[in-house]
C-alpha cells in the first residue's frame, strides 16, 4: 500500500473532529495558539478546511475546544489521583500531582495560562473556559482546606490556588524543584 493510503487507512479510523483536536492539542501547547496556524493544524489532522468549519466554525471555537478537552481530562486525572485520599489530605495530596506533573517529560506549563496569555480579547471563547477551570479549582480547594479543619480555609484556598499558579509557571522556567517548593509551603498552610 502507498504511503499516502496508508496515512489515510489510518486516520479514517479517527474520527475528523478528534483528528482535529488532537492535531491541535498536540501543537497549541508545545508552540501556542497564535504561532499555529489553521493550515498546520489541518495538515497534521490530515483534514480539509471544511472539516474545520463543520466541526468547529473557527480557530476561535477550535482553541476553546482546546482548552476544554483539556480541563476535563485534567479534572479527571486529578480526581482520580485523590479518589483514595481522605478530603481533609487533599489540598496537600494535590501538590504531589503538581510535583508528578512538573516531573513527567511532556510538561510544558499550564496550557490555560498559556493560551489566556496569548488571548487579548477578554470575549474569546477560550477565556470563559480558563475562567470555568479556575472557579473549579478555587471549589475544590475550598472544600478541602474546610475539611482539613484550617483555622481560615477560604484565605488558605485562594492562597493555595496562588501557589499552584507559582508551581507550574515557575517549573516551566526553572524544573520541577518549584512544584516541590510549592508543596512545601502548602504543607506549611494546612498546619497552621
């Protein structure tokens, strides 16, 4: 079989819409959403420009839907990391996914800070989803900075959410020893 045949058999099992999103998973968080261009996507998705449209209208919605696949498959990931965690051990059982993530060798930093970074249009798409992945965030910490029984827990919380945002920024600059860094000084605002 040809290699061009090849290359289609395969991607024909995919569906065009997860082609297309995996194509720009793979490509907005290794190099940004503004560097990439419709056209790269669609050439690594082995798609056509009417698939795009079908699928998503613009880059616009293909960036928010990005970023939402993203937060959802991170939601999953860390609810599963703490699923055998008591909630009272959470907020600090947390930062060791923070720490394992900074670790793992595809981590490029936070794809919602990078991309809300890049977005200067406060009514992108992509915003609302950022925005949507930090209430959740700021809701999880709060119920287990409660059930760790934390004298203050929603300053504990928003000074925690803090902390995640310093870990993952700075391992992206300096290595994962800020994640732990970041462990560290939550170890200390859970104690009191």
């Amino acid at each position: 079989m040809p290699q061009k045949a090849r290359k289609r058999a395969k991607t024909s099992e995919i569906g065009v819409r997860d082609r297309l999103l995996d194509a720009a998973d793979r490509l907005f968080y290794r190099e940004g959403v503004r560097a990439v261009g419709i056209d790269r996507v669609l050439a690594e998705a082995d798609a056509a420009k009417a698939s795009l449209y079908q699928h998503f209208g613009c880059k616009d919605q293909l960036v928010a839907s990005y970023l939402e696949r993203r937060t959802v498959d991170a939601r999953a990931n860390i609810e599963a990391y703490l699923a055998d965690t008591p909630p009272s051990q959470r907020a600090l059982k947390f930062f060791d996914w923070v720490v394992e993530w900074a670790e793992s060798k595809d981590f490029r930093g936070c794809p919602l800070q990078h991309t809300v970074s890049e977005l200067t249009d406060a009514a992108h798409p992509a915003r609302a989803i950022a925005h949507g992945q930090r209430e959740w965030f700021a809701e999880r910490f709060r119920e287990w900075t409660t059930a760790a029984g934390v004298k203050d827990p929603k300053a504990t919380a928003r000074a925690l959410v803090v902390l995640f945002d310093g870990a993952v920024a700075g391992s992206e600059v300096d290595g994962p020893q800020r994640a732990s860094d970041a462990r560290w000084m939550a170890k200390k605002l859970l104690a009191g």
